[in-house]
C-alpha cells in the first residue's frame, strides 16, 4: 500500500530562529530555508531532524505550504513528490512543473473572487497607510494575484488585532466570499476558493486512482491545516503550536 503525508512546513518542519526553544544556543539545529539574499532563516531541530529523516524514508512526502514558488524553492529538502504551495492554490507535479488542470480550475474559480478582495484589500492598504508598522503584500505567483497577509514590526498577533477587528465587519468577509487567518505575526485574507484541504483532497482522489487504497497521513500546526489533516487517515500535530492549544482547548 502506498503512503503518503501531507506535510505543512513552516512551524512543522522548521520556524525561525526566535521559535526554537534553545535559539542560536541550539548546536544541533540545521539550517532548512533562507532570505531571498540568502542569509538562513529557518531551522531545524533535532527532533524535526528526526522526523524528516523518519518520514523521508517511510512515505511519499508532499508539502502543503503557504509559501508562494520563490519562497518554496529556497526550502533545502529534497521534495520527490507533488508540492502544494499558495494555501492550496498551486499544485506542482513531481517535476516542479505546474498541475495544468488544477491551475485551470483555480483560475477559473478566482475569477468570481477578485472585485471583493481587491475591494477589501484597498480597504486594508488605507488602514495600513496610518501605521507604519504595518507591511501589507499581495502573493502574486504565475502571473496571477491569490491572495494577501499582512505582518507587524511589533512581531506579535496582538498587534494585528486593531487592523483584524476593522476587517471582521466587510461584507466579503460576512457573506463568505473571503476569509481570514492569524498565526503569530501573519494575518492573511483569502480568496474562499483557496484552501489547502481542496488541493489535498485533489491529490487524494489522484492517488486513489493510481493506487487504490493508500494509507494517509497529514501533519500541521495551524488552523488552516486541520481541514487538510482530517482528510487523513491519521493526523501529528506539533506541541506548542496553534493547532495544538485548540486541541488542548477541547480536551
């Protein structure tokens, strides 16, 4: 039976350093992405060392990841299967090359989103404008604009808050046409097409007519993975994460 995990990167896999308990005190942590100049920003620790080597050798690993294409190919891991990148809104093939048919139906499915999000996102680059500690930025990836996130110099959630408390009101946001998400120093406002779980779902059904039962995990930190993970056979979820306190929440 093939196996497969579906594997959320960034504070799964690795987290920058000021994430890592020890910090650059850590001898055993393992550079795993950089900066666009180069300079690493990501680390592994040997814990996630472990459990990359683990994973590398039992399954067929696919990425599920925010992260747009630039940013993904400065990821220093030998990926050997599909990537899922842009929240769900880009498939990659084994190749690297884009999944044409997936991309077709996103476009086309984009479509009836963009006049709301440009209308909120205009919205948000208003409100952006009077505080500089704001930096908003639109993901443009392959010609097309997916969606936007918006970080704080303060380097904390609490400081989006004010901007996320504006937002909640916008009728976009009501009626279900955009979503948000928080984690940490990052609030992103999507397009509801775009979900990491449609992209695995997808990549499930591909690999179901491939193989026939396939033997299914996924693994994520955050709100936004746990759609995806359910879709699983069986779900990891890293401590000290987002996903982790609401998990402890129920409990």
């Amino acid at each position: 039976m093939q196996r497969y995990i579906f594997l959320d990167l960034d504070d799964t896999l690795f987290q920058t350093l000021r994430k890592c308990a020890n910090g650059a005190d850590d001898p055993a942590l393992q550079m795993r992405a950089t900066l666009p100049d180069g300079r690493p920003n990501s680390y592994a620790t040997a814990k996630q060392q472990w459990l990359w080597d683990w994973l590398n050798q039992g399954f067929r690993v696919v990425p599920v990841t925010a992260r747009e294409m630039a940013s993904f190919q400065r990821v220093a891991l030998p990926f050997q299967e599909e990537v899922v990148i842009n929240h769900g809104a880009v498939i990659l093939d084994s190749q690297g090359h884009v999944d044409t048919a997936w991309m077709a139906m996103m476009q086309q499915a984009l479509a009836v989103y963009q006049t709301p999000f440009l209308a909120l996102w205009a919205d948000i680059e208003a409100y952006c404008a009077n505080d500089s500690g704001y930096n908003a930025r639109l993901v443009e990836d392959f010609a097309v604009t997916w969606y936007g996130y918006i970080k704080h110099s303060a380097g904390t959630e609490a400081a989006l808050h004010p901007l996320l408390d504006r937002l909640k009101p916008h009728p976009s946001l009501l009626d279900g046409s955009l979503y948000w998400h928080i984690n940490g120093n990052n609030l992103a406002v999507l397009p509801t097409c775009i979900r990491k779980e449609n992209a695995v779902a997808y990549l499930l059904a591909k690999y179901q007519s491939q193989y026939g039962e396939v033997l299914s995990f996924g693994a994520g930190d955050s709100k936004t993975d746990a759609p995806f993970m359910v879709l699983c056979d069986y779900a990891l979820i890293p401590k000290h994460t987002q996903l982790a306190r609401v998990l402890a929440e129920v409990i």
